[in-house]
C-alpha cells in the first residue's frame, strides 16, 4: 500500500547526498563559475538525467542485478574511477596555468558537451547505484506497488532538479563569478584534489 511508502525518509536521505559536497556539486559549480549559468544549467541536466536512470534501475531492480554481476559492477567502478581522475588532471592543469584565464580559452565547446559530461559524471559513479539500492529497500516496503515506485522516482527527481539547478544558478551570479576570477588558479586546485581523492575512494573502497 502506498500508506507504507516511507516518502519523507526516503527525500531527506536523497536531500542530504544530493546536497552534500563531492564530484558532482563541484562541478556543477565549477562550470557555473567559470563558463556561465547556461553551462551550468546544461551540465545539472545531465547529471539530473544520470540520476533519474539510476533510480529508475535501483526501482526496478536492475542494481541488484548488477551488483550481482561482479565483472559488471567493477568495470563500471574503474571507469568511474578514471573519468574522476581524467577531471582532475583537466582541474590541475587548469591551476597551473598562470594568469586569469578568459572562460573562453577553457570553456566547455558546447551546451550538449556540458549536458553529455554531466550524464558522463553520474553514470559512471558507483556510489549512485549503491545509494539508490540502499534507499529504496529502506523506504519502500516489500512489495510496493509500481505506483509507490513511480511516486518516488518522481518526487527523487523534482527534489534533485531543485537542487541541481539551485546550485547552477546560484554560482552563475556575478559575485560568484568575479571571486572565481580571483580564485580561479586555487578553485581549480582544491577541484583537482577533490576529483582525485573522490576516485581514490572509489577504487580503495571495501564494497563487499
């Protein structure tokens, strides 16, 4: 019965790794800052689009599949593992290079290369299918109807669009951008560390 579904635990579990800091919401900023709000926008549509797709597996219990394909799990983990790295190599060297950059000379070449990047991001993190795994077996009761199941893919994607999009938009004003401008050389360092260390925890973590 849809009276069982666990809808506000489930939202603010999803609220919380959604609005946590990692790979994503750093890039999502990143590329607000330095490229401007349509990039941004661009970028947050493609990680929204990864994340519906990944929630949609885990309802359908296409996750658990996967997990029990251990080649198909750890294949998709190192991949995701040196996309991050492939980010922060970019990040680095970024950093390195002196002066302001004009956001011309390092922007992203187009609105679909953002939106693919975004997709690319969140489709090959690990991390996603275990979240979405774990959160539906906690708040779903056993047996839930694909009525349950459409209400929480759709109330996990309006909440993560919200929040998404709230951070494109916001590090796309100009208060933003003018202290990335500042920053940019330091930004770009502390995204380097960040990518690099987010895939070193890919690849070190004990997942069995």
């Amino acid at each position: 019965m849809e009276t069982d579904l666990h809808l506000p635990l489930i939202l603010l579990a999803a609220l919380i790794a959604t609005c946590s800091p990692g790979p994503t919401t750093l890039t999502i900023a990143g590329t607000s800052m330095a490229h401007g709000r349509r990039f941004g926008l661009a970028l947050a549509a493609g990680v929204l689009s990864g994340s519906l797709m990944w929630s949609l597996a885990a309802a359908l219990g296409l996750g658990a599949l996967m997990l029990a394909s251990g080649w198909a799990f750890t294949a998709m983990r190192y991949f995701g593992a040196c996309y991050l790295l492939y980010l922060a190599y970019k990040s680095a060297r970024s950093a390195l290079t002196p002066g302001q950059a004009k956001p011309r000379q390092i922007a992203v070449p187009t609105l679909r290369s953002a939106y693919a990047k975004g997709l690319a991001l969140h489709l090959t993190n690990p991390k996603a299918i275990l979240f979405f795994g774990a959160l539906y077996s906690l708040g779903l009761p056993p047996g839930a109807p694909g009525s349950a199941l459409a209400v929480v893919i759709v109330a996990i994607g309006l909440q993560s669009a919200c929040v998404f999009f709230g951070y494109a938009v916001l590090f796309s004003m100009p208060p933003m951008v003018a202290g990335y401008a500042r920053l940019r050389r330091w930004l770009e360092a502390a995204f380097a560390v960040a990518f690099g260390a987010a895939s070193l925890k890919i690849l070190t973590a004990r997942l069995g």
